[in-house]
C-alpha cells in the first residue's frame, strides 16, 4: 500500500512538474518567440517591457485556460465514470456538452450573440440537460447503465435540434454559432477567464466534500446505504458538481471532447488504482488540453480550433477504449 501510495503521489507530481513546463514553453511560442528565462522573468515582474506585454497580458489567458479547463473538464469525467462504473459515462457521452451547446444556440436566436447571452445560455442548458437525464434514469436510483443509455438518447435529440436551430439562424449568426461549437480557448481574455476560474474554484471544495461519498458508490448502492450514505441525494450532488464543471467550460470555451472520457481513465492506468484518481485526472487533463491547443496553433498547416484536436485524438482512444471493453467481455 505505501508502494502505491509513494507511486501515485510520485505520478502526481511528474505530471504537475510536465504542466507547469509545458505552460512556459506555451508562454514563449508566437510570432514574438520567448526563452524560457524571458517567459519566467515576465511572469516574476523582472522584465515590465514588451515581453511581459506578450507573456502576462495575451498568452497567460490561453494557457491558464487551458490548463484549468482541462482539469475541470478531467474531474468531471472522473465523477460521472465514478458514478456509473463505466468508462463511457462522461458529460460527451452523457450529453451535458452538447445540451450546454443547445442552451448557447437558444441564447443566441432569443437574445442575440453577446457574450453573457452566450455563456448564460450554456450554464443553464448544461444544467437542465443534466437534470432532464437525472429524471429520465430515475427509477428506483438512477443506475449508472440507465444513465448512459439515457444520456446516449438525450444527445443524439439535441444533435438534430441543434442543426434545427442553426438553420433558422441568419447566415452570419450561424457562422459565429458554429464556430463557437468547435470549442476553441484562443479568443478568451483575462475579462472572460477570470470569472470562470473563479466560479470551478469555488465548486473544487464541493467536489473534495463529496469525494468520500463517490467512494462508497463506488462500492454499489446496497453497500454504501449499509454504511449510512443517503444515496440518492449524493448522486444528485455528484452529479450536480460534474454537470457544473462541465457547463462553466462550455459557456466559455465552447464544447471540448473527449478530455473528460479519455483523462481519467488515463490516470488511472497510470496510478494503478482501482477507483478512478481525482486529482491525477486534473493534471493529465489540464496537461492534454494545454498540449492538444499548442497542436492546434502550432503542429497544422492552418491553426485550428482546441476542441477539433481533441475530437480526433480522443475519438483514436475511444475506438481504442471500445475494441479493449469488446475483447474483456469476451
């Protein structure tokens, strides 16, 4: 147990060492190239001239979006496939990203394309997406199977009402919607990342409360109501905080894939622990999303949305994950 204990914690700290190494080489790269030591003594206040310009005021935005988006994103996969025991059950799987995506398009065709409009109209239908699903999967507890089934239905209806929504936009409007859909960081500023951060930092501490009552879920629902855990209110609760985590992203961001399906498991193949890993999910997720953006400015002939990368790396790895479940049920 201390073997895996002093693994897990030597993971841990590799994988938050690679993020931070990672962000200031993400902070020297641009059409203003930056060393190291320039990006580090513009971000300690050594250096106040252009560089810091650069570095503190319009590439910091995009990397600590990226990183804690990321994570955001990694825990609130690690929640629901810890809900349901089901390496599918993530918010893309689910439907919580794409019901967020609906709630942007309301927005939009009711009160227009400004920001707020926007990024309310994400929260709530994030929100309400998780709820409809909670209530569709009710029946005697909310099974983690029904949910997924259930999520998988929702989903595939908001796809066809979504495309509904965007042909009645104006061209124009469409355009901006469908962009916007492909989740993308690099036009948020600090004005746009600070609230965000701030609301997934306030929602940190809940998840931390709730964890010791997704460990007994874990165990199944016979087990944690012997051990005295209300189930049915720390479901809802757990899958509240994931359906925020995931909403607060995609009202800023746009819809991103596959961080949440493919972080978590990742981690926990890396930590080798039978339950799935909170906080190794957060930094491997806000190691990929950090990574899977400097791809999209940097690694194609032309700069790409995040969330476009993301969808064809993670869509690799959940071909990967389904032949691998295939074989095991065999």
């Amino acid at each position: 147990m201390n073997r895996l204990r002093r693994r897990r914690a030597a993971l841990q700290l590799a994988l938050g060492l690679a993020g931070l190494g990672l962000a200031v080489i993400a902070l020297g790269l641009g059409d203003y190239p930056l060393t190291p030591a320039q990006v580090l003594a513009a971000l300690t206040g050594q250096e106040t001239g252009f560089a810091h310009t650069v570095v503190v005021d319009w590439r910091a935005p995009r990397v600590a979006v990226a990183l804690v988006f990321g994570a955001a994103l990694a825990v609130s996969g690690a929640l629901f496939q810890s809900l349901t025991r089901n390496p599918l059950g993530s918010p893309d799987v689910i439907g919580l990203s794409t019901g967020s995506y609906t709630g942007a398009l309301v927005a939009v065709a009711w009160l227009g394309s400004g920001r707020l409009a926007t990024g309310g109209g994400a929260l709530i239908g994030g929100l309400v997406t998780a709820g409809l699903v909670y209530a569709l999967a009710r029946r005697d507890g909310a099974q983690g199977f029904r949910l997924i089934v259930v999520g998988i239905g929702v989903t595939a209806m908001l796809h066809a009402f979504n495309l509904f929504l965007l042909m009645r936009l104006r061209e124009e409007v469409a355009m901006t919607a469908a962009i916007w859909g492909a989740g993308s960081i690099g036009l948020i500023g600090w004005d746009q990342a600070g609230p965000a951060i701030v609301a997934l930092a306030l929602i940190a501490p809940l998840v931390v409360a709730c964890a010791p009552g997704l460990r007994q879920l874990e165990l199944g629902d016979d087990a944690a109501g012997g051990h005295g855990l209300k189930v049915e209110p720390t479901r809802l609760a757990i899958l509240a905080l994931g359906a925020g985590l995931t909403a607060i992203v995609t009202a800023s961001a746009g819809p991103i894939a596959f961080i949440s399906l493919a972080a978590p498991q990742i981690a926990q193949r890396l930590t080798r622990s039978a339950a799935t890993p909170l906080l190794a999910s957060a930094l491997l997720g806000g190691l990929g999303l950090l990574a899977a953006d400097l791809v999209a400015q940097f690694a194609l002939p032309v700069a790409a949305p995040t969330g476009a990368v993301t969808v064809v790396l993670g869509g690799a790895y959940l071909v990967d994950l389904m032949i691998r479940e295939a074989r095991r049920l065999r």
